[in-house]
C-alpha cells in the first residue's frame, strides 16, 4: 500500500473527535492537509520520476509524515497527561492618557513575535490601530500572572486572555465615547482608533479623546464606567490540537552516503492565523531543526560520560547550505473550544519535519532491500550501512 494511502486510512474525521483515550479533538483539515502537500508536490508524477530514475542509478525517496499536535496546554490538557496543575494566563489592557493602549502579560517572549501577534490580538480587539499599541512581558513587578511559555500556547492562552480583556475595555471606551457625543451605545461604532455614530461617521471622537475625557472629565463622566479604562482577564483553555502534514524529498548517493534535501512542503494548519508570516517563519525555523534531528545533530558522550560537543565547533548542525526552499501553504480549521479559534503551532514543523526526511531517506535505500531506520542522525556512514544491511536482507545494520 502506498503510504500516502496509508495516512489517509488512518485519518480520523475531520469534525470534533474523542478518542478512545478520552483526548477531545476539536477538529482539523487532517485529509486535507496531506492532500494540498499531494498537489504541491504532484505525487504521482513524482512517484513515476522515482521509477525512472531507478533505473539510471539515481536513488529519489519521498518521506511522508501527518502530524496532530496537542497545543495551549490549560487545566483540561495538564490534568488528562497527569499534571494536577491550574495552566492559566493572564493579560492587562490599559487606555493611557494620550490614547496608546498597553497590554501586559506574563508569556516570555523568545522568538515567537509576541510584540506583533499579541498587539495586533488586542488592536482588533479594541478597534485601535495597531501603532498605537505597547506590548509589555516578563517583568513580575508590572505583569499579572502567567503560566509561562512552552508547549505552543502563547498565541492561544495570551490571545484568549488579551481579547477577554480587551472586549471589556472596548465596552467601556464606547459607554464613554456615548455619553461624550450623547447617544446610545448601541449606535456606537469603535474602529481604527475613532468612535463613530452609526449613519453619521463625521459625528465622532477619537481614543486619544475619550481617554483624556475619562481621566481629566471630572464630574461630566458617566457614573458606569471607570475612568482609568482598563481590565485584567485571565483564560484557561480547553484542548485544541493543529495538524498538517511534511514531505520531504531526498537523493541518496549509494557510492558516498550523501544525502540531499531535493525539496521540503508543508501543510499546516494552526486554526485562524494571527499573522501568516509569523507562521510561516515559525515554520521554516521549526523545520530547519527537525532536518538537524533527522541528519546532522548528536549528543556525543565519551565512556566517561562527558559530552563531546562542548561547543558548537564540536557539534554539527544544518545551515543554509543544507536546508532547501520550503514551500508552505495554510488551511484555517478554527477551534470551537478556543476564543477567537486559535491553536497553537509552534512546535508543529519539528515534530513532523525529521520523520518525513527519515522515512524519505529510508524510501531511498529500500529500492537495495528492505530498510528499518532505528537512530538518528542519519550521516552518510549510517546510510551506507543502511545499503549495505538492505543488501544483505537483514534491514537494520547490525
């Protein structure tokens, strides 16, 4: 059986699934996902290209590799994997005097744009632009408290608790705004930083207006709302879980062992997308290591148990010359159990990325033998082994 074929047997439905271990999918683009790498890479005419190519003496293999990965752990997901722990965030959204808008949260940020995504989360949110945004993280004196960042959660738990939050803030800006311009509420529009009178946009005022009506207005504000203009919400999510799928394609040289990425694509889909060139860059870095895992990095100990990559001279990884153009596409499966139907991603590309490129390594060599690849990395000495046990008809080197 093909393994494409295979996946897509074993696909589970794409609508919200519990599995017989009690884990709550709540849906994804799972065929879908590995049908668009199918069309990026045109797998049939590729599989017919490997055959001829056989037959001159050049070795193409096409690894394939589905991935679902559980993100934004909460409460429900630590408590199902045996962690009796509370997994809340917490963010702060505060109107300043001259109208710019900070947002606080305990996520440390350490690559994954959290000054872009999370500030654009909390400009939607209110209805202000973007610019006029501040993010602040990390510091335990100002933030409220977070849970941390790890197991691809921030985008969901800090996005969660950003809009929560700045949903009550952009309720109160426009009771303001309504009594400044004495209307309903109901008739009040809060967009790129102005409040407008519905079926009368010239009648309006800006944020930078309302917040110095709420500060400095005295005894003309509303009774109902506070003048400081600002909330602290927190989120603890449900389960929520992105899919996609990787192939990669390889040459094998049989005479040296050498290994060369002909190609990478990737599906993902991370549930609505806060911004796609986070996500793509996300990605492309995530990828990267996985081909690391899959073909150059190694933790080395001596008999003594000393490492023998003490640095990075000592210690192999892939660069520019050996990570090929990877072309990604997007699906958007929103989440039903998450506010605003975000999941988490930032894991996706490494936990899928060193499988396709070792199945696609072990496709190669099985065109000398049957092949079982059991370790990584895989260097051109264990790939002439691989040939060499394939030969032999043993499968795995001794």
């Amino acid at each position: 059986m093909d393994p494409v074929e295979l996946r897509l047997k074993n696909c589970i439905p794409d609508a919200p699934y519990v599995s017989a271990t009690g884990m709550n999918y709540d849906g994804g683009s799972y065929r879908a996902a590995i049908h668009k790498t199918m069309e990026m890479l045109d797998y049939t005419k590729l599989r017919a290209e490997q055959a001829e190519l056989r037959k001159q003496g050049r070795y193409i293999g096409i690894g394939v590799s589905p991935y679902v990965e559980p993100t934004a752990w909460g409460s429900a997901m630590a408590g199902k994997n045996g962690f009796p722990v509370t997994y809340y965030d917490s963010a702060r959204v505060i109107v300043e005097l001259d109208g710019t808008i900070t947002v606080t949260t305990g996520l440390h940020n350490h690559g994954q744009a959290h000054e872009t995504t999370l500030a654009q989360v909390a400009a939607d949110a209110l209805g202000v632009r973007l610019e006029d945004v501040r993010y602040r993280s990390n510091d335990t004196a100002m933030t409220p408290y977070g849970s941390g960042t790890f197991a691809s959660r921030c985008a969901v738990v800090g996005g969660g608790s950003i809009l929560r939050a700045g949903r009550d803030v952009k309720e109160q800006l426009v009771r303001m705004a309504a009594h400044m311009m004495e209307v309903n509420p109901n008739d009040v529009d809060l967009y790129d930083g102005r409040a407008t009178v519905k079926g009368i946009p010239e009648k309006s005022v800006t944020v930078a207006e309302i917040a110095a009506f709420a500060h400095l207005g005295g005894m003309n504000r509303p009774d109902d709302v506070a003048p400081e203009l600002t909330a602290t919400r927190a989120y603890d999510p449900d389960e929520t879980y992105s899919n996609g799928s990787i192939v990669a394609v390889v040459e094998v040289d049989p005479e040296t062992g050498h290994v060369e990425i002909k190609k990478i694509v990737c599906c993902e889909d991370c549930g609505v997308m806060l911004n796609p060139m986070v996500v793509a860059g996300q990605m492309h870095g995530a990828i990267a290591q996985g081909i690391g895992g899959a073909m150059y990095e190694e933790l080395a100990y001596n008999e003594e148990g000393q490492p023998q990559a003490s640095t990075l001279m000592d210690y192999l990884y892939p660069s520019t010359t050996e990570v090929p153009d990877i072309d990604i596409a997007h699906l958007e499966t929103p989440s039903p159990n998450t506010e605003g139907g975000i999941k988490g991603m930032g894991e996706s590309g490494n936990i899928a990325a060193g499988a396709a490129v070792v199945n696609a390594i072990a496709d190669a060599v099985s065109a000398f033998g049957p092949v079982e690849i059991a370790k990584t990395p895989v260097g051109p000495n264990e790939v002439l082994e691989l040939i060499d046990a394939a030969r032999s008809g043993t499968a795995i080197p001794a």
